[in-house]
C-alpha cells in the first residue's frame, strides 16, 4: 500500500467577516504553524498547492511570498467547496509520484457576510446543470447553495418521510461538540427545539441553524515521503492510507439528493474503503461535508454508516457522537466551527491528525487509529480521505 505521511498540520481560529485579518496574513500564519508542528523549514517544501475561491489568480502566490520566496511551484487550486482537500490531493500525487518528496497544502478565505454567490454574472454558470434536477421536483427558487441543499433536504424528508426535526437534532449535536473546540467560531450550546424555532430561510423548513455560516480562516497541511519522514525525524506517524476523488456522473442528476453529491461520494468513498481494505465499520472518527444539516445526513448514508433511510435511528441511538459507533464532525463541522471554502478541507485534515495523535484536548476521540474525511463541493467535485496510525 502507498502511503504519504501528515508531516505537519496548522490552522488559525475562524471567525466572522468583517473580523478578518487579510487573507495573506491569515494563510502566512497556518503555514508556519505547519512548518513548525512537522519541525521543517521552508527549503524543505519542494512544491506547495494552495486553495481559495474568491480572490484573484496567483492569491496563492502572494501568501506564501509572506512565509518565503524561493522560487519553487505553486498551483492556485479552486474546486468549489472541495478545493482545500483537492489541494490535499494533488500534494499527496506529487509525493507519490516521485516528483517531490515533501509538498504543502494550504488554504484561506475571506469571505462576505450572506449566502454564497456568483461574481461572473457575464457568463454561462456551472450551476445550470443543476437547474432542471431542481425544476422536475419543484426547488423554490434562492441562492444557489441553499436551494440545491434545502432542495435534497426536502426530498429526504419526503422519500422517507421524516420530519424536519431530523436536521436539528444534527445541528444541536454539531453545536455541543464545538463547545469543547478553541478553534470553533460558536461555542454556545443549542437545543434541537431552538434551531426548529429558528429564522425559516429556505422551503417552509430549513432554518438559519441548520446552514453554515460564512467564515474567514486558515489552515495548512505538510505531507511527506516515508523516506522523507526517517531521514527528517518527523515523529508524526500519521498518513493517509488512501484517497479518492470523483466528480459527477449522469447518476448526479436523478434527483436533488444526487445533485448535492451522494452519487460521487459513495463512487469516492467505496475506492477507499476497496484500496484501504476496511469497510465503514473499522472508521473511529469522521469529518464530513456539514455545510446544512440536510447534507450531514444525506451523507451518513452515501459513506456507508447507516443504511439507505435508516438515519433517523442512527441518530435516535447517538451513533454519530460521543458513546456511539462514531464520532462524526468533532470539531463542530462546518455548521459550528465554520467554513471558509478554501481552508475547510485541510481544517477537516487537521483536526482529525490532531484525533489520531491524541492531541485533540477535551474533544479527544478515545483510542483513535482510523479516520475518515469527506470534503464537497457543488460544480462539481468530492475528496473522501482515509487516515490512520
């Protein structure tokens, strides 16, 4: 089996827009604190990759030249909400080939108060394949997130006729695990009853709780040969035993829920889990893709967790928590922690390396050797990542 070790990991609490510091600053920051969690200087890094979508070509550039500038390859990476994790993936191909022996990943936003939009009103949007999946089962019109999610939702809820309360129980768990997170953007706790009562944003159901907000963040990811790894004294024994990528197929199109990526995450994750030799059952910790609570649960199924429509009592037996089969989104998710697009996949890389070393504080995941990251984007694209000791 080819495996590529977590050399170094580093992240910056996320926040707010509005109280930023540039994203420059911000992803200087992460990366140095990558560089000094793997006890590498910069000369080391033979190729670095990194993610955001908003802002312009060559941001990559401008943030590393904050930690260093000596001329090696950087490759602007923008995959939607996935990029960070592609990001991963191509560092992680780049050592596996032989290219370098030792790349980073890293990723930033700053993102703008309200619902994601379009700065390209000019031209034709990737977005419209989306359009008549959303047409044939009646999608409200809204922002393009918030309808395709709180489309899937709504679907859900009618295929197996559950009730809405579903989501908030998702959210009132993502909440409690953030409490025991520095790194989160909310702390506070949330009764399901709260989100339910909460501000209606989309479809009569889905409220402001049970959809991410938008953030401003850092994170970085140092990944290495094993070679690498002895000649250097990285004492990280974390690696990633296998990765997979899919985009959308004609399946992506059947309906709402396949639109959103259940279709390719379940192509992604079963390559995992037939490269990895495992199935669902091994995994101790998972980071999935929380961007709405419709999306968490919809997810559960495409990994393999829980069996089609049987989510309802996943959740009813805490399954997806402290005590249960899994702890799912120990860092508060997207929903809590935040999700600045660019830095959202290597937050979920970090956070589950810090589980498997033991370092993860008051939200440690107990005797942690397996771990699964599940990063999406709409467009299309989806990064499923297996991690072990």
């Amino acid at each position: 089996m080819n495996t590529v070790r977590v050399a170094g990991v580093g992240m910056i609490p996320f926040c707010k827009p509005g109280q930023q510091r540039p994203y420059r600053v911000m992803a200087a920051e992460a990366i140095k604190l990558a560089l000094a969690d793997a006890g590498l200087h910069t000369k080391a890094i033979g190729q670095a990759y990194g993610a955001y979508i908003y802002g312009d070509s060559t941001s990559a550039q401008h943030a590393f030249y904050d930690v260093c500038q000596n001329g090696i390859p950087i490759i602007n990476v923008n995959n939607n909400c996935s990029s960070g994790s592609t990001a991963l993936f191509l560092a992680r191909q780049a050592v596996l080939s032989g290219q370098v022996e030792c790349a980073l990943a890293f990723g930033f936003e700053e993102m703008q108060p309200g619902a994601l939009g379009s700065h390209w009103q000019d031209r034709e949007s990737p977005f419209e394949r989306l359009d008549p999946v959303l047409q044939q089962f009646n999608a409200p019109q809204g922002p393009i997130a918030l309808r395709a999610f709180g489309a899937a939702g709504r679907h859900y809820m009618d295929k197996y006729h559950v009730g809405a309360d579903i989501f908030a129980k998702v959210a009132e768990k993502s909440r409690r695990h953030a409490i025991n997170n520095p790194y989160s953007m909310f702390s506070t706790p949330l009764t399901y009853q709260q989100v339910l009562n909460d501000k209606v944003i989309y479809d009569n159901y889905l409220t402001r709780l049970m959809a991410c907000p938008p953030t401003c963040g850092a994170s970085a990811v140092i990944v290495c040969s094993e070679a690498f790894a002895r000649q250097h004294g990285i004492s990280s024994q974390v690696k990633i035993l296998a990765q997979a990528m899919a985009t959308d197929t004609e399946l992506s199109w059947q309906d709402p829920i396949n639109a959103v990526g259940k279709a390719m995450t379940q192509q992604a994750v079963e390559q995992v889990y037939c490269d990895a030799g495992i199935g669902p059952r091994d995994i101790d910790v998972i980071e999935l893709h929380d961007c709405f609570t419709p999306n968490e649960v919809i997810t559960y199924e495409a990994l393999g967790l829980c069996p089609e429509g049987e989510a309802v009592q996943f959740i009813a037996d805490g399954d997806n928590t402290y005590g249960g089969r899994y702890v799912i989104g120990p860092s508060g998710g997207l929903m809590s922690k935040g999700h600045p697009i660019g830095a959202t996949g290597l937050a979920q890389c970090t956070e589950l390396t810090w589980h498997l070393r033991g370092q993860a504080g008051h939200r440690q995941v107990d005797n942690a050797k397996l771990a699964l990251q599940h990063n999406v984007g709409l467009g299309g694209a989806v990064v499923v990542t297996l991690y072990g000791v």
